[in-house]
C-alpha cells in the first residue's frame, strides 16, 4: 500500500552508531548516521553499508568512515563487519590481489559498488582525503577485502591507453560518485564521476574473468 514501516535506527539527528564488537549481530545495533555510504545487495540477500561521512560510534566531529555493516531484512538485525568504528580509517592493503581479513579500504564518501550476485562485490574510488581510483572486492562468505588495482593514495592519474583496447596497466582517474552496472555476465561499466570540481564522461569496462582484472576505455557511444 506504499507505507513506510520504521524498523530501526533512531530518530534523532546525527546519532553516534552502536556497534557490539566486530562481527556481533544485533537489532540493537545500528551504523552511525552518515551520508554519502556506498551500498549494495549481497547474494546473501542482506543489505551491505560501507563509509560514509559522519562521526562513528563515539566520535563528536564528523569526518569519512571506512566501517563494513550488513543488515538482516528479516531480523532487522546489524552487523559491524570490517573497518573502524571512528572515522579517518587508513587502508590496510596487504599484497595486491591477496585477499585477508586484515585488510580494509581507507575511509571514504561517495565510492561506487556493484555486487557480482557470487559473493563478491567490487568498491571503486570515493573520496578521502582526497579522490581516490582504488579497486577493491569484497566477499560476504569469507568477510575478506581484496586490494585489486589503482593508487592508495589521493588523486591518482588515469592510465587510458588505447581507446577500445584492454590491458593490465589500464585504470580511471580518482573520482567520486561514478555509476556502475553490470551487463549480467562478467563485464562491469563505469560511467564519469567527480574530482572536486572537474567531472568525467568517460566510459570504462572492467572484464571480471581476468586475472588480473582487465580495464577497457570504450567510446562514449555505446
């Protein structure tokens, strides 16, 4: 009947979250409020909440966060999965293309996210302290992050080689807020983003069948 139903949180403004402890499940728990958090649908079928701005569990000053929840839309219940639960979170990389439970993406605002339906979700970009064109994947079986591709640290340049043409050393420019879709096999496409003032229209295709993953710059036109 087009209601809304309230199933948790709190009503009041800019609340700090409760956590419980990593990996902990709870409907008494909830992630702080923010804005700008990165979100998608596991194949598990919960719903996954990563960054964001805002304070954290007891922060007062609110800044970019790098905390992983997953909430059950059946039990209404929250989990803090990775991260910090304060905000200024530093990646913890590890080997690139080794995955662990150690590692995590640094804080960040405005990242683009799309689950595989396999398990496994890919984070691109976002900002921190500056824009950021890191590449990373999450599995929701093993709660384990992946560095992939792209630079650690702010602002890194986009590596475009030959329109149309994949290859290994290919990756977009830092950016926040680029949209992602997934053609429904093993391709996914990014579309622009922002660097602080300067937006894209740039168009990449990321072949996820690759090892490593392999970047395509395609024209604007498809």
């Amino acid at each position: 009947n087009n209601q809304w139903l309230w199933v948790g949180g709190v009503s009041s403004i800019d609340p700090n979250g409760l956590d419980g402890g990593l990996g902990n499940s709870s409907s008494g728990f909830i992630p702080s409020g923010r804005s700008f958090a990165t979100a998608w649908t596991g194949a598990d079928g919960r719903f996954y909440l990563f960054g964001g701005t805002g304070k954290g569990a007891t922060g007062t000053a609110k800044g970019n966060l790098n905390d992983l929840w997953s909430f059950d839309p059946y039990s209404y219940a929250w989990s803090w999965l990775t991260g910090k639960n304060s905000v200024g979170g530093v990646a913890v990389s590890g080997t690139m293309g080794i995955p662990s439970t150690a590692n995590t993406p640094g804080a960040r605002s405005g990242g683009s996210a799309i689950a595989d339906g396999t398990s496994n979700t890919l984070l691109f970009g976002g900002q921190g302290s500056g824009a950021t064109n890191d590449l990373w994947r999450y599995n929701e079986v093993t709660r384990e992050w992946t560095w992939i591709k792209g630079q650690l640290t702010p602002n890194g340049a986009g590596v475009y080689g030959s329109l149309n043409v994949e290859a290994p050393g290919n990756t977009p420019g830092a950016r926040r807020g680029g949209i992602v879709v997934t053609d429904g096999t093993s391709n996914t496409i990014l579309f622009g983003g922002a660097n602080g003032a300067n937006v894209f229209s740039d168009v990449w295709e990321l072949n996820t069948t690759d090892a490593p993953y392999v970047i395509t710059e395609v024209p604007t036109a498809i």
